[in-house]
C-alpha cells in the first residue's frame, strides 16, 4: 500500500529521464549565471529542481506548452534560498587569517603598547608631560588643567604641540615633539594610543583618499572619536535598487569607508590598509532617509585592525545592517 502510494505521489522515472534530456543544459546554463559561474553550486541546484519535480508530478498537467517556466521558476527560487541561507551563516575564516590574528588572551601586544607609550612620554618636553599627566591622570579638565599650568586662555583652542612650541623652544638634551598622533618610540610612526581627529581632518581623509565613485555617494563624518567614527550616507534615488530600498552595495561601500576613518582616527591620520574580509546582515530596508554609518575599532594591533559597524537610518533605533571587516595595515 504505501509503495503504491509512493509511486503515484512521485513522478514516472520515464517522464523524469525525458525531462532532464530536453530541459536540463538550459537549466543548467541558467542556473550557472544565477551561481556567478560557479558550476558545483549551479550543478547542485539543477539537481534539486528535478527532485522537486520527481515530487510534484501535478506540475507536469499545468496549462504550459513546456515545462521550462516552472524549471526556471523553482530554480530561481532555490538559487535565493540558498543565498540568504549562506549570508546568515558567519563568514569562515581560513588559515591564513588566523596565522596573522593576534591571540585574544596574549597580552604580548598590549604590553608592548605599553611600553611603547612610557617610552613616548619620557620623550616628550616637561610641558607636555605636565598636561598629559593632569589630563589623563589626575581627571582634570582642559581649562582646570591651563588654569593649574598657567596656559593663556587662547592657548587652550591650540592642539597640544602647537601650545607647548609657542611656549619656549625644546629644553637641552630633550627631543623636539612629535607632530599630533605620532609616536617617537616608532621613528614617527602613527600609534593606536586614542589619538582622534578633527572633522575637519577626518574629512579630507574622506576626500583625499577614496575613489571617485566611492565620493558619488555623498558621505560626510558626522563625527570621529579615539577608535570609532560616524559616517552620513545621504538617500539618493540612484542608489536604490528595485523596489526603492538603499542597496546592499552603497551600505557596504560606506562601512567599509567608515572604518577606514575609523582607524585613521585611532592612528592620528590615514593609514594605507587592505580589506581582509568583510561580513555584512542586512536587517531592514531603508527607504527615503539617511543612515548613520557607525564604525567601532574592537582590536586594533599595528598590523590588523578590526571592526564592528552599525547601519542605522537616521531616526530609528534598530539598525537596518550590521556588518563586521578585518584590515591589514600596510605601514
């Protein structure tokens, strides 16, 4: 009883086998311009098209002349499923990422950052240190800490350096300082010890650095701390796919141009650095509104920099994207 069952719920092997002869290379082909050219992938999904007819033999009486519009139909389908199945799912990591990852519960580096740091203050004029240490030791503000320094008041709208230069020049036997951001422990190198930048700064990193399609969008820094930065994506009409939502490709684009402020920001300018890998969600749609394009460095090494992003649309609380990126820094 139930193998009659079965063999009348499923499709005749005759029918199927004719199917596949007459059908088949066009879904193939189809399915292979779905898959991007990847052939094992469109190879799987032709193979599951036919055992979605093999079970359901009703679609064999539709009023088509073919079969070919519901091959494609199901094909298409299962192509989009498996697509948003594979974007759920975290991105893998290779070997090669993780030969060069730092070890989370290794504080080799964080201990070295230190170091690095005593060394950067011991070689700063006594002026700087005296602010450094009221500042960042003692909780005070900036104008208790001018007031306790004897800085003029319209010192105190002048960056660090430029205050302590206008004061007297360097004492015998003490190196000059270095410019904003950088370290004379590294030869002058950028340091991620929360140097942030200005907007003013942090736009012509935007400006200067990105290619021109990238600046079509419109982005401007909405604003820029130690280790993270704010990016504004303007709603433009071409960028919205059918439908009328914001593209996927402009929200990756701009996470993946506020982190590079981001980690300009912590390095106390732009840094030339490579996209290891990105791994972007998107949550909501956006239509007809900015979105706020917020990206937080979570580790930050002199080689590797990594980054959380948030795509919220201006407004609302719930982010629309969510994406993650990991950067190798090139100097």
């Amino acid at each position: 009883m139930t193998t009659a069952l079965t063999a009348a719920a499923t499709t005749d092997e005759r029918a199927l086998r004719e199917l596949q002869r007459e059908h088949g290379p066009a879904l193939f082909s189809f399915l292979l311009g779905l898959t991007q050219g990847d052939r094992q992938r469109a190879e799987d999904l032709a193979q599951e098209t036919l055992v979605r007819a093999w079970l359901h033999p009703e679609a064999f009486d539709s009023a088509y002349a073919s079969m070919r519009p519901w091959l494609f139909t199901v094909a298409r389908r299962l192509a989009i499923d498996a697509r948003r199945s594979r974007l759920s799912r975290p991105a893998e990591v290779g070997d090669e990422l993780l030969a060069v990852t730092a070890d989370p519960a290794d504080a080799t580096e964080s201990t070295v950052a230190a170091l690095d740091v005593r060394a950067a203050v011991r070689g700063l004029r006594p002026e700087h240190r005296a602010v450094l240490v009221r500042l960042y030791f003692h909780g005070l503000t900036v104008n208790e800490a001018a007031a306790e320094l004897g800085i003029p008041a319209w010192h105190r709208q002048v960056p660090l350096p430029l205050r302590a230069s206008s004061a007297r020049p360097p004492a015998a036997g003490l190196p000059a300082a270095a410019p904003h951001g950088r370290c004379p422990a590294h030869g002058g190198r950028p340091t991620m010890t929360g140097v942030t930048l200005t907007l003013i700064a942090a736009e012509k990193v935007l400006s200067d650095n990105f290619a021109p399609w990238v600046l079509d969008l419109g982005l401007s820094v909405a604003s820029v701390e130690a280790h993270e930065a704010v990016l504004r994506l303007p709603w433009s009409d071409r960028l919205a796919r059918e439908g009328g939502g914001l593209s996927g490709q402009a929200l990756m684009a701009a996470a993946d141009t506020a982190t590079v402020i981001a980690v300009a920001a912590a390095r106390g300018g732009f840094v030339p650095m490579t996209t290891v890998q990105q791994s972007i969600s998107f949550q909501r749609p956006v239509v007809g509104t900015d979105v706020l394009v917020r990206a937080r460095l979570t580790k930050a090494g002199k080689r590797m920099a990594f980054a959380d992003i948030t795509m919220t649309a201006e407004g609302t609380e719930e982010p629309a994207a969510h994406a993650t990126a990991v950067y190798a820094l090139l100097s």
